[in-house]
C-alpha cells in the first residue's frame, strides 16, 4: 500500500500489521517498481510491519519535502515501536533521519557520514559525484538527528566504512559501532536467514548490545561472502591459496559477488603488469554479469572491444 509519494519518494508499506515496525532505506541504485521496496521480502517472511522509503533519485533521502514524508510514517505506525534500518546510502538515513521519525532504534549497515568533499576529503571519491550543494549543505550526521538507541555495523578493515563509522560515532554520543570483519561494504549480503534476522531485530529492540554481536559473529563465520572477502585480501601473496578458498564457495556465492571477485582480480594483474591474466579475469568477469558501464570501461583500458 503507497502511504506517500512525491517527486523524491515513494513511501509503501506491506501487508502485516505487528508490534514493531521497520521502515527500510534502499541503498544506491535500486529500481524496483509496483508495491515492491527493498527489504520487503525478508518483512513478509518474518510477518513485521514493513516500510519501505523508495528512493527516485540518489539523494540520501535528504530533500526539501521529507518532513510531509515522515509525518506519513509516523502517522501510519501509530505509536508503536520503530527501528529504522538500511545500509549506505539508506544507512545514512536510518540515521540522519531516525529523529524525525521519532524511532526507538536506528540500524546503520556501512553508512556514511557524508558525501561532501568538503567535509570527507578522499574518503568515499565515487560518492562525491552525487553531492548536491541545494540538498546536501550540512548533511553531516548530527546528534539531534538520532533518536533511541543507534548502531552502526560495518567491516573495520574496509577503510572508507571505518573513517565514516569513527566520524559518526564522534558526532553522535552514544552510538555503539560493532564491526563484522572481512564482510567488506555490502557487509549485509552476509546475512540473509530469516531465523537470524528475527532474533537479531529482537534483540535491537531490546537494547541487548551483547546479544546483538553474538548473532553478527555467529553469522558472519558461516557467510560464504566471508570466504570472498579474505580470499581477496590473500590474492597478492598467496594467489593459489586465494583461488582455492574461492573455488570451494564459488557455488555459495551470487553472480555478482563473483563478478566483484574477478574485477578485483584482474584489477591487481593489471597493475602487476600481468596483461594476460588482467584480460582472463575481465572476461571470468563477463561472464558473470555481462554488460555494464565499469566492465565496458575496464575493457577500454585493456585494449579490448
């Protein structure tokens, strides 16, 4: 059911009606259509009252009309408890605008503080382009711009997310950061059982912080997408090891992932001045996802048509 929209977003809400509510922020570029939001599926599973804020354009959700779009929202929840949850760009706003919508908690995966320049220097350079001085002046998360309990879960070993998770936990007092290591920037993807997510909502609702990082660690060591990320970070000194830790979760992991696996692949023989095995690893990457602006441009720079 469409509770808002305007030209910014779309506000949807499913079928179930419950206790708790989670209003989900997409994260950057997705295009879903009809009653469809991001997080929807795993919602109707659990049989919560979801809310999806759709985003039309890649705005971090800030706009001139948000405060029309919230009052829709809290009107539809009615008192009852709210955690606001998304991750990047929709984890930014589970933060930035989890006041406004008066939550009782706020769920950040891999969120950034800013994507201004001016504030973030070189950190997070591919999200400069999507700055916009009319919406985005003083974007900076600040204080009273949380409501409830905040958490900003993330992989500290991804340099970027460790910077924006030190810089928001500076600005914002209190907010706890608990870091899932080698999960990378889409750390989420790691964790898709319904079963973890109902006991880990509960326990964010709840406030049980020790709780809440035992469920992350439990997952974390079983997620195939952890595989992916160390047999990554162990390519440039021990390739062969590296390929063997990713042939055993290939058939685990989604077409994407492994697309990411062989960009980073034939990124580093590049760089390596091995153009052999840079153009291998660009074509393993075709085959994966073919098409795409970045492959089309990687083949450019390969020489390749």
């Amino acid at each position: 059911m469409l509770i808002y929209s305007d030209e910014y977003v779309d506000v949807i809400c499913n079928d179930y009606v419950s206790d708790l509510v989670v209003v989900a922020f997409g994260p950057l570029g997705q295009n879903l259509k009809g009653d469809s939001f991001w997080g929807r599926g795993l919602f109707d599973k659990l049989k919560l009252t979801g809310i999806g804020v759709r985003s039309k354009r890649s705005i971090w959700y800030q706009f001139p009309s948000w405060p029309k779009a919230a009052k829709a929202i809290r009107d539809y929840c009615q008192g009852r408890k709210v955690i606001t949850y998304g991750t990047s760009m929709g984890g930014y706003a589970a933060l930035k605008n989890s006041a406004s919508l008066e939550a009782d908690v706020a769920l950040a995966f891999s969120p950034q503080f800013s994507i201004d320049r001016a504030v973030m220097g070189g950190v997070n350079p591919t999200l400069h382009k999507y700055f916009d001085p009319e919406l985005h002046a003083d974007m900076e998360i600040r204080s009273d711009d949380v409501s409830g309990r905040a958490f900003v879960i993330y992989d500290r070993y991804t340099q970027d997310d460790d910077v924006n998770a030190k810089m928001i936990e500076a600005a914002v007092p209190g907010v706890v950061r608990i870091s899932v290591p080698f999960l990378g920037h889409e750390a989420i993807r790691a964790f898709t059982d319904s079963l973890f997510w109902h006991n880990f909502l509960s326990a964010a609702a709840r406030g049980d912080v020790e709780e809440m990082t035992r469920l992350l660690a439990e997952a974390r060591r079983k997620a195939p997408r952890r595989s992916l990320m160390l047999a990554e970070r162990a390519y440039r000194r021990r390739p062969e090891k590296a390929l063997d830790v990713f042939a055993n979760s290939m058939t685990q992991l989604t077409k994407f992932e492994c697309a990411w696996f062989y960009n980073r692949l034939s990124v580093y023989a590049y760089k390596a001045k091995d153009m052999r095995a840079a153009v291998n690893y660009a074509y393993l990457w075709e085959e994966c996802v073919p098409g795409g602006e970045e492959l089309a441009a990687w083949k450019l720079k390969l020489g390749l048509s």
